[in-house]
C-alpha cells in the first residue's frame, strides 16, 4: 500500500457523492426551464462569477480524487502488480472518454444520414454501456465476457454509422464531455498519486503546479508554432489541480500516518481552506472566474467549497454519528454512473415514445418544482434498479 488509510467505507464521502449526483440531475433538468432566476443558471463565459451551478462539476472532480488513494490502496492490498493497476487505471481512463464522446455527439447528431432517430441511437448506446460496464455475478466468467462483448459490438457498429452536422462528419471527440474531462483529471491525478507515493506535500505542490501550467499556456508565446500543442492541456490541468485538492483532503483526514487529529486536523484543514481561498483572490485580477473557461481561481475557489461541504458532512456523519438520513443517498454514492446516465435514458426513452411534458412543467417555479421531484424520482430508481443487480463500475 501507499498509505495507510483508514479502513471500511468512508458515509461522509458517499453522502457527498450522492448528494452532488442528486444536484447534478436537478441543474442539468432545470437548465431547460423558462423564467429560472440567473443564480439558478451557468454563468456565461464572458462573465466573472459563478452560481451554485458552476460548483457541482468540480464537485464531480473533487470526489474522485477523494476516493483514488482508497481505489488504488484497495487494489494494491488485493495484489495488484504495479501492471495490473494501470491496466485498471487505464481502462477506467477509456471507458470515460467513450461514454463522454458518445454523450456529446447525441448533440450534433444528423438522424437521416445516420439512418435512425437520435433517441433510438441513443437508447441503445446506453443499452450497450450498460452491457460492457455493468457488474455481473455469474459464476461462469464467460456469460459476463459475452454480455461485455456484445456491448462493445454494439458500440463499435454505432460509431460506425454515426454522422454529425451536415451528413458528412463522423464521431470525434469535438469536446470530451463531463465524463471525458474526468477521466483526463482522473488519469493525470493517479499518475502523479503513483509517482509520489501519496506524500501530501507533494500533492500539494502538483496542486501549484497545475495552476502555473494553466497559466503558461495562457501566454502568448505558447500559442505559436512548435509550442502550440502544449496549451490543449490547460484545461485538464486545471482540472486535475480540483482532483488534487480532494485527494489531499483525503490524505489529511483518513492517512493514519500523518496522525492529524483534533487541533492538529482541524488546523490543517483550516489551513488548507485559506490557502485555497487566498490564492483564487489573488489569482482572480488576472484570471476570472469561469467554469467555462476553466480559470485557476474558479478551480480554487470550487475547492475550497468542497473542502467546507466535505468536512461539515464528516463532522455530521462521521463524529457526530448522524447518518440515517444518508441512507436515501447511498445507492446513488454507490453507482453514480448509472444515476448520471438514467436521465439521459429515460429523456430519450420518453422522446422515442413521443411523451412530452405538460408546457406548464417547462416554465417558472412549477418548472423548478418539477426538477426537484425528477431528481428525487432519479434516486429512487437507481435504488430500484441496484436491487436488480444493475450496477455499472468502470
């Protein structure tokens, strides 16, 4: 193992990993409601702010780099050879690029020169990600290779005949989607957990380092010739900069030997929090903030955030010992890919019926409203669906 952690599942992080996934689904719902006040919608690019809508994201990335020294000590703890776990990383890191290349070419689709509808096209995407990721129990290991076969069969055959725009485009990765740019942050965050050993200084200093890499490829310079290609990263290093930080956060609370408990913990958390806080105020001069433009200070200030909601919660939960009401959220902590795809597939499966919603549902506070209760409905589905044995693990 690289660290010793603490042992068993951790609520706090399932609780803040259900809890997101279930704003995730109300934002992305509400997002095609009319009349929703701005603090409710994505600030705009041009624009140097953000909205409770513009932290869920980084929320997203802020969890997975919690629970990687766990994934990655798990594994190593099982006998994992150093091979075997990068063949895990990197089939993770893959299936997080398909699924986000396949989610956002829904959206240019052209449906005559592919030859079917968008919503058939993309319910049986879904249906052939759930084939190639779910988790099979058969006691013959073959059964599941079939399942996992067909479904990568059925995705080779529907990027085959894929078109985009006017007819003529193919499937490529025009931008890599939420789960392509997590899996871009979630590659670069093992690399360097691995390469140094989950020593927390270290991570911290690959926290500054990605900020400054950022911040390189906003030179002039960079954009010119043999330099250019460089800057195509600025983004996944900010991004990997809010991986890092939740990693660190988790070095800082459940690494049994840097022995931080009481003051020593709570100053170090605090300390943390101000540095993160400090360094986006004097960042954002030169840099706004901007979810969409990536910027270093909206990345540090995202951080900082889930540093506050994490440490509430394990307080709550992990202290305090008040965890009933986290039962509602579990079975989403523990398959979110399944939850971040249901809506998409329920969307679609209702667009191929031909059922739409009642225009009132579209617009104002029924609209909100209504959000509210399809996100709380998503939840309650996956719990159903994880009692079928459908659970998708990349």
């Amino acid at each position: 193992m690289i660290n010793n952690l603490k042992p068993g599942r951790i609520l706090s992080i399932d609780a803040f990993r259900g809890i997101t996934i279930l704003v995730m689904i109300f934002v992305n719902s509400v997002a095609g409601v009319q009349g929703i006040p701005a603090w409710m919608q994505h600030a705009h690019a041009a624009e140097d702010r953000m909205t409770f809508v513009d932290v869920v994201f980084p929320a997203f990335l802020f969890i997975v780099g919690m629970s990687i020294p766990f994934a990655i000590n798990s594994r190593l703890a099982k006998g994992d050879s150093f091979w075997k776990l990068q063949q895990h990383i990197g089939w993770r890191t893959v299936g997080l690029w398909v699924l986000g290349i396949f989610m956002v070419n829904t959206e240019e689709m052209n449906a005559a020169a592919t030859g079917m509808s968008v919503a058939l096209w993309s319910l049986l995407f879904y249906v052939c990600a759930i084939l190639v990721w779910n988790v099979y129990t058969f006691k013959q290991s073959w059964i599941s290779w079939c399942f996992k076969g067909a479904g990568i069969a059925g995705l080779i055959i529907l990027g085959i005949i894929y078109r985009g725009g006017n007819g003529s485009e193919r499937l490529a990765p025009q931008w890599w989607g939420i789960l392509g740019l997590i899996g871009w942050a979630y590659l670069y965050a093992c690399i360097f957990y691995q390469w140094f050993k989950g020593n927390a200084n270290a991570i911290m200093l690959m926290i500054a380092v990605c900020i400054g890499y950022y911040i390189l490829c906003k030179q002039p310079f960079i954009h010119k010739g043999e330099w250019s290609w460089i800057a195509s990263q600025s983004r996944n290093a900010a991004h990997t900069s809010i991986v890092l930080s939740g990693m660190l956060l988790t070095l800082f609370y459940f690494d049994e030997d840097l022995d931080l408990k009481g003051r020593r913990l709570f100053s170090k958390i605090c300390g943390f929090f101000v540095l993160l806080m400090m360094s986006a105020l004097l960042l954002r001069p030169a840099y706004e903030i901007s979810k969409i433009r990536a910027t270093p200070s909206w990345c540090l200030y995202s951080a900082a955030i889930c540093v506050v909601i994490f440490s509430l919660l394990y307080i709550l939960i992990d202290v305090k010992q008040v965890g009933k009401w986290t039962a509602f959220f579990r079975p989403a902590g523990s398959n979110p890919l399944l939850t971040y795809i249901l809506p998409d597939i329920v969307y679609f499966g209702m667009m191929l019926a031909g059922i739409s919603l009642p225009a009132v549902l579209n617009q104002g506070v029924p609209g909100i409203l209504w959000c509210g209760c399809f996100a709380v409905l998503m939840l309650l589905l996956v719990k159903g669906l994880n009692k079928l044995g459908i659970r998708l693990q990349l």
